[in-house]
C-alpha cells in the first residue's frame, strides 16, 4: 500500500492557537518554548482518533475527555467563537481527501456541531448541516466520521484516523503491570507491556530481536529480552544482563532504568504499523549520544514504508541532525494573539544563518529560549 499521511493542518481557535495553516511532511519536528502549544498541536490528531473510533470513542467523548468544548476554544477566540480542525489527507489515490469539522456548545454545554465537511478531490462528500439535521437538532450532537451507516463513502478517512498512533511513555506505569488491568491503548504506556503480550508469538520475537540488536548498542552489557506473563497471567519484561554469574543478570521492568524503557519503548512503536505516530519529547531519559541518531531511525522507518512520525522536541542534539531540512521543522512562537505556527523554512532570519553555515538547532532553537531566563539563576532571591 502506499503511504498514508497528513499532509496539511488548519485550525482555528484551538487552545493556544488562534489560526494556524502549516503543510506536513513525512517528518514534522515541533519546537517552541515551553507551554508554546506542542502537545495541543499534536493533540489535534489524537482528538480526531477518538472521534473516529468504533468502540469507546465519538464527538461527544472526545470533547468531554478534554473538559468541554470551553477548555478547547481559544481564549484568543473572539468574533467567529467556533472551534475549527481542517486536515488534509493523502490515502495513497491520486486525489486529497479532506476533512473539516466546525463545532461549538449549546446552551447546556453540550458539544454541537456547526459544520462537517468531506471532500475528495473536488468531489463534495459531506455537507452539513443538511436538511435532516435542520429538522432535528439532536443529530447535530454526532459527527458522521463515527457514524457506520453515515461514512460509507469516505470510509478509508476513518480508518485512516483511527489509526493514528500516540506514545510518551512514563516509565513508573511499566514498571506498576497491575496498573494495566482494564486498559487499552494508553499513551503513557500503562498498557504497554500488555500490548507486546497481544501481540503474535512470531512477531514479537521478530520485533524482540531486532530491539535487542539495537539496545545492546545503547545500553551497557544488555544481551537479551523476553516477555512472560507470570502465574497470575500479569506480564512482565525481563532484561538479561551480562554477568559473571551465568543466571544472574535477568532483571524485570521494575529494575530497569528509565532511558532503557523509554527506548524500548520508542523503538517497540516505530516497528509497531505503518498509521501516522505522534511523539512527544522522546530525548527525555536518554544519552545524547542516542538522541542524536533518533531523527535517523525516522528517517529509516519513512523510506522503508512511508510512516509519517511528528514529534516535538526541545533537543539540540535532535535538530543538530544534518539530515533534517528546514521545511520538518514547525516554529511555535507564542503572541498576544496566540501562537504562531511557522515553517522554519519560511523565516527569513533562520534561512540566512543556515546559508551561513550555521546549524540548524543554532538557528531555530535561541528563538524559542525566554528571553530572561538568566533570571533564574538568581532564585532564590
């Protein structure tokens, strides 16, 4: 199949972001300061998953799971108050699909959509409201991307969108298994090590392997893994280490440390699909020396199926990576009218120190530095 990927973002009023419009390639680096919008930019596709899915998710639980329509409006909002996501989607057919979803609150506070528009090509698929919903309202509380009997004719668009994968692992979940009784899919890897036990014997031994090959490279006398589920049916991760004592280097997930998870478990996921994967900061916990090769592995995991990865960062061994053009590179600049999403490519200041020869995290991250932080090395005053 060919790759599947975002390929454009509008929203409007959304969170930190009053209006944004940004291309997206089959690599985007998010950078910006801190609270600038990175996790709620990259929010937006989580969102539109949960919509999307066919058991548990939809309009209504994807907005209440984030505190309601008024915690998501911008409170750079002002004369047009309705939230607004438009993506751009390339399915691998030689025409873009797009999807827009308009939507505001009633006077309940109940999620309401204003407008839900699909186009494929220059073909109108969806356009509501319509006729239906103007006699009944109610309908309007459901969006047609989670509706079976709605959505036949753009179904690859769900599909697509509830493929979408999420991961920042937290390394203290994995190492508390109990904790994933009852859940499915977590992001902060609560599940994780129940999803390696889902997974076909065949295939994780594969992915175990070729994980193996690459942690012994990054973490000292680290020879071996396996998974197995103990008598009470929980799994665990169990990591052999060299030792002169033949036995005794098997250590469990609780005796990890938190780099050696966190690299797991971002290698487990880039092996794990071909859906666009969304990452968060994944240079916390770990050498510089690994961080610097992490655009690499993307890189690899692009060309070898066309996987599109988008990750925020502050690294600058991460953007030191000689590989990374300019126009990956997505610029959040915090404003009085909310924050700014900019391609690196298109400011002229990064692009006249990159002819200079200046690096690429030299010209692109002193922009997102506060301007007083010296100050706090004065604390406490």
């Amino acid at each position: 199949m060919p790759p599947m990927k975002f390929t454009r973002l509008v929203l409007e009023n959304w969170r930190n972001f009053k209006r944004v419009d940004v291309p997206l390639h089959n690599r985007a680096f998010l950078v910006g300061p801190n609270a600038s919008g990175k996790s709620n930019f990259l929010d937006v596709f989580r969102f539109l998953r949960v919509v999307a899915e066919k058991q548990g998710g939809g309009f209504q639980q994807a907005v209440r799971a984030r505190g309601g329509v008024s915690q998501l409006r911008s409170l750079f909002a002002r004369k047009n108050p309705e939230v607004v996501i438009e993506v751009t989607m390339d399915l691998g057919d030689e025409e873009p699909w797009m999807y827009r979803l308009e939507f505001t609150q009633d006077n309940q506070r109940r999620p309401l959509i204003k407008r839900e528009r699909v186009t494929h090509g220059r073909k109108l698929l969806v356009d509501r409201p319509d006729a239906d919903d103007e006699d009944d309202q109610n309908r309007l509380t459901q969006t047609f991307l989670e509706q079976v009997n709605a959505n036949k004719s753009f179904r690859s668009v769900v599909d697509f969108l509830s493929e979408v994968r999420y991961l920042h692992i937290v390394p203290q979940l994995i190492r508390e298994p109990e904790r994933s009784v009852g859940r499915s899919g977590d992001p902060f890897g609560g599940d994780f090590l129940e999803q390696l036990a889902r997974t076909p014997k065949k295939t994780l031994e594969a992915r175990l392997r070729k994980i193996e090959s690459a942690l012994k490279v990054a973490v000292p006398q680290l020879d071996k893994l396996k998974l197995e589920r103990d008598v009470r049916g929980v799994p665990h991760l169990h990591g052999l280490h060299q030792h002169w004592r033949p036995k005794a280097g098997w250590q469990q997930e609780d005796q990890l440390s938190d780099g050696t998870l966190r690299l797991l478990g971002l290698l487990w996921v880039l092996l794990d699909g071909d859906a666009p994967l969304l990452l968060e900061e994944p240079e916390l916990s770990l050498h510089t020396a690994v961080v610097r090769n992490i655009p690499s592995m993307m890189a690899r995991v692009s060309r070898k199926g066309g996987r599109q990865v988008l990750v925020s960062t502050h690294s600058v061994d991460m953007l030191s990576d000689e590989g990374i053009p300019s126009s990956e590179v997505l610029l959040l600049e915090p404003s009085t009218e909310g924050t700014k999403v900019t391609v690196a490519a298109d400011v002229a200041s990064i692009r006249a120190l990159l002819e200079k020869g200046i690096s690429l995290a030299d010209a692109v991250l002193p922009l997102t530095a506060p301007n007083n932080a010296v100050e706090l090395s004065m604390f406490p005053s």
